[in-house]
C-alpha cells in the first residue's frame, strides 16, 4: 500500500497538472482496517453507538459494504453528532462534530490516499495538519524570519468562522484541480451534505466542512491552498516592493514585509480577495504590528516600547541577548497561561481526596501536555512558573483536605521529593543567552 501511494506521490510531484481518474482502488480493506486500528479507543462513537472496539469486532461485517457502496457511488455519509464543548478560559461554547467511527476510518483512508497528492502541491508556507509538520515548525519559520531577513512590518490574521463558511461549491472546484475519480468526488459531496445532528433535529448547510473528522483538515488546507496561499506567491508578491513572507497553520496566519506600503496594500487585496471566497477576517485577532530589528532600533530611538506580535499561543517580543544583538524572545501568551492555571487548578479541586500516587500521576499528565507545545526555546520562564505554581497549588488543595492544615513547606518539600511533579525539559535554542527585553 505505501509502495503506490509513494508511485502517487511522485506522479504528482513530477506532473503539476495532472488529475488523477482512478483513485478509488487504493480505498483498500487493509487500509481502511489500519485507519480504524489509528483511532482512540476511548473516541466517543457518532450518532450509531458503535464504539471503537465494537467496531474492530464486527469489522468483516461492515467493511465490504462499505467498499462496494464507494464503488458504485452508493455511500451514505452518516450523520455528524454535534456536541458543545466550553472555550478554554471562556463563558461560551464551541460546537464540535462526532462522525460515526466507521465513517471516521473511511475518512483517515481517503485522507492519506489524497495527500499523497497534495503534500506533492502544498507550498512551504502552509504547517497546519499536515504529515510530520506541527505549530513548533511554524513558530520556528516565523523566527527564522524575523531574525534573519529585512522584516519591519507583520500582519497577524485570523479568520472569522472559517470552517463553517467557506464555500462548498468552490471546495469541489479546487479538488477537483488534481482529482478527477468521479467516485471520490462524490464521496467528498457526501460529507459534506451529510448535515449535523442536534437536539433530535438534523441542520444541512451549503457552507463549511464537517468538522471533527480528518477529512476536514485537508480539505480546509486544500482550499486556503488556492485562495491564499498560491495568490500570495503568484499574484501578490511580483507586485510588492520588498520582501514579503506568508506563514500560515490552518487558519491562522501572519504575514511579514519590508515596507510599510507593501502591507497595506496586501491588507486591502486581502479583504476583497477572501470575499470572494466567503470568507471574512476576524477584526479583534487581525492587525498590522511594526516589528523586527529596524522597528526595535526605531522604538529605542523615538522611546517608545516595540510592539508584541500573537501567534499560535505565544506572544513574541522584539529582544537582545547578551551580545547585544537582536533576536526574537517568545513566551505563553497570558490568555493561555491563565487557561493552563485555571485548568491546573479545576483539576486539583476534582482530585483533591484521590491518593497522593495518583493526585501526582493526574497532575504530571497536565504538565506533560503543557511542555509538549508550550516548551519551546526561549520559554522557559514560562514553564517554570506553571511547575511553581502546580506545587503551590497542590500544596493548598492537600490543606484543604483537612482541619488541621499543618502542612507546612518543609513537609511538602519532603512528600515532594517521594512524589515529584514533572519538571519541565530545558530545550533553549540559545542555551547560554539571555533575552532582555527592549522596553
């Protein structure tokens, strides 16, 4: 199987304008059963029931159905289960769609048969939910970027809504680009008119992608592929003054430039051109930052403080280190600091009368995650402050159990040596530097 999506991949890569007609034979038994065995088996099943250990059970039972109703263009995309989940750190909600697994295996098949293609078309401005890419890649471009290149002005972008407004009918134009397989062609009309479950009463839309499935990332990538990514580099940039650089993950993006002039302009194109495609900017997350080496040098000589610029959870700052040279300082945007606290405290609260083992075991599974992505070179303040205050906290809580309170530092210092709270990694990309702010 890998062995032809690789003969795929370098079809793709070698004809640029190619469609492929006949992709459906690669939607095999065994992928589809490696899809399936990719899921968590804690997933919560659709609107069916049908767990993911039920379906691994009764998989020989389902699968060839499945495979011959693709096959004749019979496939009948289940109903997505909606459910509300609250917004970190917020008082409203987010809806988040729960396919059926079954649906969710085929989906994770398509999807790796379709980037096979579109990893080979993607430009290297694009990080978001794609194969061996992540957000640390994204955020390292973006300070290559800013160090090394002539940058004063980005743009930092965020779309408003995005996965439930962009156009359908413009999705199947721009897949249908590269594929030309009449039967995954349906088989994309199909979840996307599969319509939402909520509250008894199922929804259909003419706008959006499904969201909680894995067809959605790469369908989402493959639209802002032809509305953003390739206009900036084909149409955009030949007309700019100075250098200009895209960095996008999903839908958020920023955008840096040399001129001032360069930005504006493309601000103003933007707006038309994402209307055109039924998408809007989101006015309170969009907003063009003077930022870099030249514009911490101009701040120091007109004494004003440099501007901050908000990308993927991190504020970054314009900096020296110890040299004396510019560099680009990074560190938890306080909006998802206090959401990772307050996510730390619920958490103790809940578990407070658990035992000291498994209090510790919960609490180190939080900071696990919180390191994971937030502990990137430059951060470490950050981090270490969220390891000071879990101790802080926990030493509460375990007060909070009992009248006495008579835990005292000196005590927790010695529970903590028997069950120690995981200490965050130091991962420095500049180990022996310090970075001062320019204020």
């Amino acid at each position: 199987m890998e062995t032809k999506l690789e003969e795929i991949a370098v079809k793709a890569w070698a004809e640029k304008d190619l469609r492929f007609t006949s992709l459906c034979h690669h939607i095999t038994r065994e992928l589809i059963g490696e899809s399936l065995n990719h899921i968590s088996p804690k997933s919560a099943p659709g609107i069916d029931g049908i767990t993911v250990s039920q379906a691994k059970e009764d998989f020989h039972l389902w699968v060839e159905e499945m495979l011959q109703s693709i096959h004749r263009k019979g496939y009948k995309a289940p109903t997505v289960k909606r459910v509300w989940i609250p917004k970190p750190g917020k008082s409203e909600e987010r809806p988040l769609g729960v396919p059926c697994i079954t649906d969710r295996a085929l989906q994770r098949s398509v999807t790796k048969v379709l980037e096979a293609i579109y990893e080979q078309d993607f430009l290297a401005c694009s990080f978001g939910g794609r194969p061996n890419l992540s957000a640390h890649h994204a955020l390292a471009t973006f300070n290559e970027i800013v160090s090394g290149k002539y940058v004063n002005w980005v743009l930092e972008a965020d779309l408003k809504n995005f996965f439930g407004s962009l156009s359908q009918q413009w999705l199947i134009r721009f897949v249908e680009h590269r594929v030309g397989d009449p039967r995954i062609i349906s088989l994309i009309r199909r979840w996307l008119k599969a319509g939402i479950l909520e509250n008894g009463e199922i929804h259909l839309s003419d706008s959006g992608v499904p969201q909680g499935g894995s067809i959605s990332v790469l369908l989402s990538n493959i639209y802002l592929h032809y509305v953003l990514d390739l206009w900036f580099e084909k149409v955009v940039k030949p007309k700019l003054k100075g250098e200009a650089y895209l960095i996008r993950y999903i839908d958020d993006f920023v955008v840096c430039f040399k001129h001032r002039s360069d930005a504006r302009m493309f601000q103003e194109g933007l707006q038309e051109r994402l209307e055109k495609f039924s998408l809007e900017l989101a006015p309170t997350k969009t907003r063009l930052v003077e930022f870099g080496r030249f514009a911490q040098r101009n701040a120091v000589a007109s004494g004003k403080k440099t501007e901050t610029v908000y990308f993927l959870g991190f504020t970054h700052f314009c900096a020296r280190n110890l040299k004396g040279n510019f560099m680009v300082g990074r560190k938890t945007e306080k909006t998802r600091f206090k959401r990772s606290v307050e996510k730390i405290y619920a958490l103790l609260k809940d578990i407070r009368h658990f035992s000291i083992k498994d209090q510790r075991e919960k609490i180190n599974q939080v900071l696990r995650g919180h390191y994971a992505y937030y502990g990137m070179g430059g951060n470490t303040e950050s981090i270490n402050r969220i390891h000071r205050l879990s101790q802080k906290y926990w030493r509460k809580m375990l007060n909070s159990r009992g009248r006495k309170r008579n835990i005292t530092w000196e005590k927790f210092n010695k529970l903590l040596a028997l069950y120690p709270l995981q200490a965050p990694r130091q991962r420095m990309t500049f180990k022996k530097m310090k970075a001062i702010a320019v204020l």
